[in-house]
C-alpha cells in the first residue's frame, strides 16, 4: 500500500492544485457549515481531485460562481466539476474554482 498520501493535508491546497495534472476537481457530497481556526463558520464539503479524495472550503469568489452556474442548493452541485487555478484574493495566494 503506498502510503505517502496518509502525511499530507485532508484539504485542498496550493501546493497540491499546482502540482495537479488535471487542475479538475469533482464534489463528491453536499457539504456542511464547519467552524474554522478563526471561530468562524464556513462551508466544506468533499471532493476529488485527481483520483484523491480532500476536503475543501472554497473562498466566496468561488461561492459566488457556484451559486451562478448550479443555484444556491449545494445537494444539487454533487457531481459537478470546477477547474482550479491558483490566484489572488485580498492579496493573498488563493485557490479560484470554476464551475464547469
């Protein structure tokens, strides 16, 4: 069993979007509001990127292209695509997701 995946993050990265052959990501399940390491509350929700299963929180640049494409119901976004790249968001690195 390869085992290099069991050190890694559960979440969806810079470092693993860049080194992404595909840069595709699929949602696997409807998510749910989680509570980050600021005490605030944010959407998360399972996904897969190249044949790996993650976790990912996408940023509301994200959000709000989700909504536009497959409405405000996230039930109805599993099994939907985005294409990931990697961008700027408040002058920080940021995964930017777009909906296929």
């Amino acid at each position: 069993m390869d085992t290099r995946n069991l050190a890694g993050s559960d979440s969806i990265s810079v470092g693993l979007v860049r080194d992404s052959p595909s840069k595709r990501m699929v949602i696997l399940s409807a998510g749910a509001m989680v509570t980050d390491k600021d005490n605030k509350q944010r959407f998360q929700c399972l996904v897969e990127i190249d044949g790996v299963q993650k976790m990912y929180r996408p940023n509301k640049t994200t959000i709000k292209a989700m909504h536009e494409k497959w409405g405000f119901e996230s039930n109805n976004w599993v099994g939907k695509s985005l294409t990931l790249e990697i961008g700027s968001v408040q002058g920080k690195e940021a995964i930017l997701g777009k909906p296929i």
